[in-house]
C-alpha cells in the first residue's frame, strides 16, 4: 500500500531555531516528491523534489531527496513566528493523471 | 487573479440531504482533483479529471460523484450525506507538465 509518512506529527520551537522536519515515502510509479505549507486555509506550494537529488532553497527554506533512502527533509533556519503552520509532504504518482498522496503532516509552532 | 475558487465556505447538512460543492479555476488547468482533509489522516484524494469529459476516481471516492464539463468547472456532488462525511474538502488544479497544484481555500462541511 502507497503510504507517505511524516515526522514528528508536531514541533515547538523559539525564534531563530532551526528546524528540519522529515518524509519518508513509499509510492508506486513515484514521479516527485513535494512539499506544501499550510496556514488557515489552503496548502500553499514550496518545492517539488525528483530522484536527481538537486536541492531546492526558496530564502530560509531548504530540501532535497534522498532517492536512495526514499525520504526527504524540509530545514527552515532562523525561524520566524510567520513559519508556524502545517508542512505537508506529498508523493506524486499515476503517470499522466499527477495524482498526489499526503501524509499526515508536521504542525510547527514558532515562538516569539 | 481569483485561481481557484470554491464555494461554498461552509455548509451544515443534515444526514441524507444531497449538495454539490462547486470548484472553478480560471488559469486554464488541465488537471483538476478533490481533496478531503480530517484530523490525522491528511489529504485524501476523492476524484480527478485530466480534462474536460473525463474523470475517475481517487482513495475515497463512496458516496460522491463528479463530472467535468467544461476546462474550468469540476463540482463534487454528495449524494446522500452522512456523519462520515463531515471534512473540510479542497479543490486543486494544475497543468499537466506541472507538479505544483494550487489550492482553492476549502469548504467546511458539516454533516449533523
């Protein structure tokens, strides 16, 4: 069964920690991996990862894939009280169809 | 720019009345899917459309029915509403050569 896997389920941390939260997959006909944050409403899109294992950096934000051990991890450095969501990671298979499948998700806390 | 679009915000139904959740997007996307989120279980994907007059299925598609006519609208009809079904549910959209799905901001729904 495909199955996505983040850890830990949360996290509190203080202003200016650095943070690396985890995802581990097992996804049949595996396309990408991709990395969403989650505020109030809707995920909002931060990286997708392939098998080339290029890492992706957008500001304080960092990942890469380990194609290898199927996993990834997400660093965020110097962590503002604006970081504080739900991360969720995702696997995205089925060919053409790009169909997704999440995992639970990592609550972040950041406090001041 | 309105991107994905999704009404309405919340809804409280009573267990057997029928509703359709409606979706739109106006970026042109080939791609469309329904997501239902609840509490420790994630994203799960209800059905899809890779375009206009085709759909399928997804993880959790019992007791819901799509259709895609049009390239910008792709509503999710329940139709028989119970207890089960009570989520908060997203509507995505993308290109076919993009793995980065956008989000509407939910519906809320409610099944008492």
């Amino acid at each position: 069964e495909d199955k996505v896997v983040q850890s830990p389920l949360s996290l509190v941390v203080h202003e200016g920690d650095t943070v690396t939260l985890n995802c581990s997959y097992e996804v049949t006909n595996f396309r990408s991996l991709l990395w969403y944050k989650q505020e109030k409403k809707a995920p909002t899109f931060l990286f997708m990862l392939t098998s080339s294992g290029i890492e992706k950096k957008s500001g304080r934000l960092s990942s890469i894939l380990d194609k290898k051990e199927l996993s990834s991890i997400l660093n965020i450095t110097a962590t503002q009280t604006g970081d504080s969501a739900i991360y969720l990671c995702a696997g995205s298979y089925g060919g053409a169809t790009n169909k997704l499948i999440f995992g639970t998700g990592t609550l972040l806390a950041v406090q001041p | 720019n309105a991107g994905v679009t999704q009404t309405p915000k919340f809804q409280v139904l009573k267990t057997g009345q029928s509703m359709t959740l409606q979706c739109a997007q106006d970026m042109n996307h080939e791609y469309m899917s329904w997501y239902r989120q609840d509490p420790g279980m994630g994203l799960r994907l209800i059905h899809y459309s890779v375009g206009a007059g085709i759909t399928d299925q997804g993880e959790v598609p019992n007791g819901y029915n799509v259709s895609r006519s049009t390239t910008e609208d792709f509503p999710l009809r329940l139709l028989s509403a119970a207890p089960s079904q009570t989520s908060v549910y997203f509507c995505a959209s993308s290109y076919p050569s993009s793995y980065g799905y956008t989000f509407g901001s939910g519906t809320r729904l409610t099944v008492v």
